[in-house]
C-alpha cells in the first residue's frame, strides 16, 4: 500500500494535509512539499482500516491564487514498485482540493488490507 501526493505546482493550493491512520498522526504534508510516494503497508493491519485525511488551507502567506486548477491531491492505494517509480493499480482512498477552496476537508475512508 502507498501514499502518494500530486501536489499543485509551487503549493499554489496552500493546503497542507494531515494522514491519520486508525486514529494515529502519521505523517503531515505541507502545501510546499515536492511529490510524496511513501509505502505505508507497515501502518495497517490485517482486516478493517480508517484512514483519515484532513487538508487545512494555509493563508499564512497570504492567497496566492484563486484557480480551481493549482489543486493537490493525495491517494492511497495498493501499487507495485519498479524501477524506483510506483504504479497505483487500485485507489483505495483520493482527496482532492484547490486554490479557490477556502474550507478545510476532513474525509473518512475504510480500507480492507489483505
């Protein structure tokens, strides 16, 4: 299983994201952040997951756009790894959020793992 982020270029969407797994902080994404492609297999267990994922808008700096199309998004699913690349065969959870959002997102997904 991995998480992977495409986020928006030069973080134009300002959302940071928080992944918490069956109630556990695990890993926090700022807005800034070059891509994130991280096998996460070792934060679930057999059976039934709740991932959790929270994006948070982050005007510190002030808006540096306003387009729906600077957004980010982050999945999780199950890949195969080759050749340093990863290739997400099954989605198993997707968020996705944009420049002209102001709101932050807080999205709940169950994910069986094998």
């Amino acid at each position: 299983y991995y998480l992977v982020t495409q986020p928006s270029p030069s973080g134009l969407s300002q959302y940071d994201f928080e992944v918490r797994v069956n109630g556990v902080s695990r890993i926090h994404i700022k807005a800034n952040e070059a891509q994130i492609i991280k096998e996460i297999s070792a934060w679930l267990h057999p059976g039934e997951n709740h991932i959790q994922v929270l994006a948070v808008k982050n005007l510190s700096t002030g808006r540096l756009s306003t387009s729906e199309k600077d957004e980010a998004r982050l999945l999780v699913g199950i890949g195969d790894e080759m050749n340093k690349k990863v290739k997400i065969s099954e989605v198993k959870a997707s968020v996705k959020v944009n420049a002209s959002q102001v709101e932050g997102l807080e999205k709940h997904f169950v994910l069986i793992a094998n």
